[in-house]
C-alpha cells in the first residue's frame, strides 16, 4: 500500500495511552517498542507479501531476511519468528510450500532466532512473510527522528531490486541475472546493525517498500532536517540504470513519488534516472543512517537544517 493510502487508514484509529508502548506506528519506524521491566524493551514487526522470486526457498529466506531487517533497523537483537503463509495447493505441491518454510527457516536460525511457530491458510495468491519479536537495551536504538544537521548519510545494501524482480518477471533478465539481486535481498542487516550499535549510531531505518527517497523523507520529516543525496555516490545492483532507462518500474514507484510531491527535490545535477531508482520499492533492502560517522556501507550523502526534504544532487 502506497505511503498516503496508508496513512489514510491509520489516521482513523484512536491513539493509545498505554505507558509501556514507546514507539507505535505515528512515525512510520520499522517496528514498534515496548518497554519490559527492567530496561528491557521489546521489537515487534511483521511483513509479507506475494512471491517476488520463481525460486520457493529463495523466497523464504528474502522474506525472512526482510522482516528480520525491520528489527535490525531498530537496532535490536531478534529472538522469535512466526511464520504467516498463504499457500495454493492446486498451484504447487505441499513440497515447494516446504522449500518457501525452509528457506526462511534457515534465514531465522542465521539471524540466531528461531521459529517458534505461525498460521497458514489456503488462497490463490499465494503469500508468504513473518513476524519477528525482538530486544533491545532502553536508550540503543535506531530511529527515524533523531538525525542532526552536519552527520553524514550511510547505506549499506545497493538499490535496483524492484526494477530488477519486475524485469524477471517480463523476461527481460538473461538466466542468473538475478543472482546479484536475490543474494543482496538474501543478506541480512545484522552485521551493519550491530556495528551502528557499537558505534553509537542513533539514527537509522531500512530502504524497503517507500523506496530510498521514501524512507530518508521519513528521517527527515521526523527529525526536521533536510537530507542531501549525491545520486552518483548511491550504489546500484548490475543493470538498474539500464533497465530505469527502458521504463521498467513497479506501481509503487510512482505512488512515492506523488505520494513525496514537493518534498522530493531533483537539482539540475542529478542524472535521468534518479527519480526512477530513486523511489524504485526495494525487498529486505539496506540499512539507511545517519550519523557523524560509520565503518560500513558507502557514504551517499549528508544532513542539513532546513525545513524538511529529500535533495538529490
Ligand atoms: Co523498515
Ligand atoms: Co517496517
């Protein structure tokens, strides 16, 4: 669902007072905080969606590998999964719905959780994601309103998996051309996490459904910053600018985009392709942050004051 829709739907709900909740869902972060007795606080996410790869055990684990990132993104450590499937049975047999549980099995056990169960119903479209619980310490986390003016901006996953997955799908990909792709989608965010954490890193989400300009309009609205982009320092997967330039993009791109309006701001400078990639919804995507400094990932731009906005340049 596009960013506007969604708010749309949230703006309906009544806010709740309950003290233990320390971060819902107002700011849009990638999962909400609970706080436990004894500084102890509580991570909670969940994501799924349709089959984005032809490969069941792929799948999986990308799915895994992206509902984990929302809890990495907050700078916490997973402990639990469930698992949250819809499959068809008259699509496949039961033992390609075994490859998608196993591939996300894997990924879970990877990120030193585990499944600990879930819910499966039957429905055409078959979906597939999970629902991680995590912990962080009280005062460690990664959130989307904390960016100062002067930090720098770090991402550490490169951009295109939208535009790559959709070109699959029209075969427009050679076979293995999407290897890069399913591997990045695959990697989990748990070492550039950790590392933030260490580091001091407070500001931090990840690049998923909104896109790259999506989500550091997030940080900057939230934080009340304006952000700057230096497109040509944002690293790409093989064959996104190529594939931009032809035309392909997913709905949701241009959804963000409208969705951003004025907020996203293209210089003369920037290349042809920016918009495009720009807003390209990205699967199990990087970790986007912001700070004085970091040891991963590659620096792509930085923070300014000024009243919010997304500059590329
Ligand atoms: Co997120
Ligand atoms: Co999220």
């Amino acid at each position: 669902m596009g960013a506007a829709q969604l708010s749309e739907v949230l703006r309906h709900l009544a806010k709740t007072n309950n003290p233990g909740l320390l971060l819902g869902f107002e700011t849009g972060d990638d999962a909400g905080l609970f706080e436990l007795p004894g500084g102890l606080v509580l991570v909670q996410t969940v994501d799924f969606f349709t089959p984005i790869v032809d490969d069941p055990y792929a799948f999986g684990a990308i799915a895994a590998a992206n509902a984990l990132s929302d809890i990495y993104a907050m700078g916490g450590k997973p402990l639990t999964a469930l698992n949250i499937a819809a499959f068809n049975m008259d699509l496949a047999p039961p033992e390609v719905w075994a490859r998608v549980l196993q591939g996300a099995q894997e990924k879970v056990e990877e990120a030193g959780a585990v499944v600990v169960g879930g819910h499966t119903v039957e429905d055409a479209q078959p979906k597939f994601g999970v629902a991680v619980t995590g912990i962080l310490q009280q005062g460690a986390s990664l959130r989307n309103d904390t960016a100062q003016p002067g930090q720098q901006l770090y991402l550490t996953k490169p951009l295109g998996t939208g535009i790559l997955t959709t070109a699959a799908k029209r075969d427009l990909l050679g076979a293995g051309e999407l290897q890069e792709a399913i591997e990045s989608m695959s990697r989990l965010n748990r070492e550039a996490a950790e590392v933030a954490i260490l580091e001091g890193v407070t500001c931090g989400t990840d690049v998923t459904g909104f896109g790259l300009a999506g989500h550091a309009w997030n940080i900057a609205r939230n934080s009340q910053v304006r952000i700057v982009i230096e497109a040509s320092a944002v690293p790409l997967l093989s064959r996104t600018v190529e594939l931009a330039e032809k035309g392909v993009a997913t709905g949701g791109a241009k959804k963000t985009r409208d969705f951003l309006s004025e907020n996203l701001v293209f210089m003369d400078s920037a290349p042809g392709w920016a918009e495009a990639i720009f807003t390209d919804p990205q699967t199990s995507g990087g970790l986007l942050l912001a700070a004085p400094a970091y040891s991963l990932g590659v620096r792509i731009g930085w923070v300014e004051a000024g009243s919010p906005a997304v500059v590329i340049r």
